[in-house]
C-alpha cells in the first residue's frame, strides 16, 4: 500500500478520517506511524495528497492534508483479456490497474471454463481495484467491462474501439510477427486464455481488424504476459 | 506445461516414461490425449522434442521422439532480488524462469523479513524452476545463487558481475533517470523487496558500480517489475 485510498465521503471534513481495518492495521501495525507523521492519501477518483496524522483511537485515524502531489498518467491502452481462473483474476485486476491500464474489458473465449464466470471475486473487482490503485499511487479506477459471450464483442464492439492511430493488438504465440515495441500511440491489447484463442478465434478477430503479433518463443501465464507486454509497448 | 520436462535418466531407453502424478494427470485428464497423439517432451538441460504416445496405463505413458525442436534462447541477464515472502518467491522464480532469464540471485536487504531465509520454498526451488520450464517450452534451468548476507554480496560479489558491456541497472522508484529501453547488450538487473531498498543500500550499490534507474511513477510488485523490466529491456 503506497497510498491509503479514501471514498470521498471520508474526506469531506477538515480531517479526514481512515477507518478501514486493513487500512487502520497496516498503517498502525505494518508502517507504525504516530501522530505528527505523514502519509500519503488518495480521495477515489480525486486526487492525491500528501497528509499527516492528527489524532487517533482504537479504530480510527484522523489526518489532515498538508500538500496535493501529482497523480500517475494512465497508459493509453484499453486491455482485453480472456477471463482467467479466479485466483489468476485478482492478481490479473490488481497488476492492471497499478501498471495504469485505462480500461479493462474481461471476455469470454472457447478455452475460458464457463465456471469461471460465477467466481465470487467477479463481484468483488473493485476490491482488487482498490489494491491496485493503493500500489500504484493512483486515484483514478479504470473502467472495467464484462463480455460473456466473444462473438457479439469481436463483431459489434472490438471494430468500434479500432481507429488508424488506435489499433488493437493480439498477443498469439504462433504469430510470424513480432508485437511493435516502445509505440508512441494509443492501443488495445488483447491476451487470450491458458492454452491460448483457438483458431476459429484468432481468424475473427483479424477479420475484424486486429493485428496478430508474437512475443517471442517463449509461451506466457496471463499475468506474465500483461505487465511484459506493457513494458515492451510503452517503454 | 506447454513441454512435459522428464529428467534425464527418464530419456534414456527407446520409450520414454512419463511418469509423475503432475505430469500424467495434465497429459489424460487435462489434455485428453490419447496413444498416437503427439505432445512435447523436454529432457532437462537437454533437449527437446514433438514426441508420440505410445502406450499408456494407470500410472505411466510411454512416448518415442518424433522430431527435436528448437530450445527458446534465454535473455542475457541476471536477476538479483530481494526475497520476497514465500508465496511471491515461488511466482518470482517461475516467471523469471519462463521469461528466460539466465541467472537468478536472491538477496538479503533491511526490508527482507529474517524470516523468510527459513521458508521450505526455499528448499523447493527446483519445482518451481520445472513449472516455469514447462510454462515456457525450456528445457534449461538457470542457476540460482542466495546470498544472506546484503554488504558481502554488493562489495564482493556484484562488483565482479559488472563489465563495462554488461552493466548492472538497480530499478529504484526514487531514482531520477528512467531505466533504458530495448538494449541489445547484456546486464544485472537488481530489484529491491516491498518498501524498497533503504537509502544506505542504494548508495552501497552505487558506489559499487550500479546504475540507478527509476521505472516511471508507478510503484510495482516485486513480482510485476521483474516481467515489466524484462519487457521494457529486451523487447
């Protein structure tokens, strides 16, 4: 936790007040912070700001705002992804939003087991949002959208979201092409499942104006995949 | 597993036997293969093949090469980390391992809980270099070095592992240079635990010869920077 993220209703009095558990614990247990000290607080999609400690109790810490910092630029990229297994899910969400991808979209694809879509975590996204942001320094949640059914997205959504300064970009290990590096333009990437878009798959969405790119010969997890690939994109 | 890694005295005869409880499970309950089916077989450190099924029974399958396939190059760097808590070590070493790195050293420093150097992973290494193998179709594992002791390692050893065509990039978040992109030498790269190197450690490095570089402001996971870095690196 880099910052201690706040809904806005926390912070709306002079002293803003951190009475979250997690929060509470690992500011007073993990960092061991006292009054007088500082910390940095986000206010949900505010702004960020460095604070100090005026006071607390058993439960509650009460801090007051010393001086704005800025906030992390996004990248410009919207990441699609072939919803993983629940565990892979979170860390997937987390690592997203602490790299600072703008949106999110999770599809379903032929590998994708139909299972995965009841998970629980699905309903607790914002959480892991939250965790992400916390990491990174950042305020701002992106926005995340859930497809369950791939053709409708490649055919009536995808084409919508692909522009001549904007091309989308498919991560396949048996591409001929390598995936561009250090581009200077906004993108969308899409990562398939384990064991990857089967063909029928890979052939839609070129038809509906991907390019299909490898990175490299070795074969990636998701996660693996996400935060290399947007390392090697927006160096 | 995108390669099932049998060790060496596994390989030897005509038929080779696929034999461990992991490796048999994902070959007939996972994959559904069948005799006459073809997977890949890597013998480790090695090499590796398309290989047939020839026979299978409750407990074993046996298979004969086919063809040998080309091994996935590895990435001229060596990792230095941090140890990280057990359940980030054991992703940490698969993901190295699977992206190709070439080397991976762990290290002590201030903000590394004692702790951790008594965690049974640390015994386990090896398995979670086979999973990141078979994840990424390599048949070579790296060698893996620990050094318990941070002050020893940066003026001893480090110093020996700098050349000035294979420099060593220390990511650190505060630092004022952003790290380089797409080099086309080799390196060390060296990331600090959760919290991040104290400043002590960050000078000692230094003046040891690491470059210091940041990543952009957004503060990673250990686990998130590695696959990042090595993107941004080597793309």
């Amino acid at each position: 936790m880099n910052i201690v993220l706040l809904q806005p209703e926390d912070g709306q009095d002079a002293f803003w007040i951190i009475q979250q558990p997690r929060q509470y614990q690992h500011i007073i247990q993990h960092l061991k912070l006292n009054i007088g000290d500082q910390l940095k607080i986000g206010i949900r999609n505010q702004a960020r700001y460095l604070a100090e400690i005026k006071k607390i109790d058993a439960e509650k810490i009460w801090v007051q705002p010393v001086q704005e910092e800025t906030i992390p630029a996004k990248l410009p990229v919207t990441l699609v992804v072939a919803l993983p297994r629940p565990k892979v899910l979170r860390r997937l969400v987390m690592d997203s939003v602490t790299l600072g991808v703008d949106k999110l979209i999770l599809i379903h694809s032929y590998r994708v087991d139909k299972s995965y879509w009841q998970t629980p975590f699905l309903q607790q996204l914002d959480h892991y949002v939250t965790l992400g942001l916390e990491q990174a320094g950042d305020v701002h949640a992106p926005e995340i959208q859930l497809y369950q059914r791939f053709k409708p997205f490649v055919e009536d959504i995808l084409p919508q979201m692909i522009q001549i300064d904007r091309p989308a970009y498919l991560a396949h290990p048996y591409a001929e092409i390598a995936m561009p590096q250090t581009i200077d333009h906004a993108c969308t990437i899409i990562i398939g499942p384990e064991g990857g878009f089967i063909p029928y798959e890979v052939d839609l969405m070129k038809n509906n104006g991907c390019q299909v790119y490898h990175l490299g010969n070795r074969i990636l997890r998701t996660e693996t995949a996400v935060s290399y690939l947007l390392g090697r994109l927006f160096a």
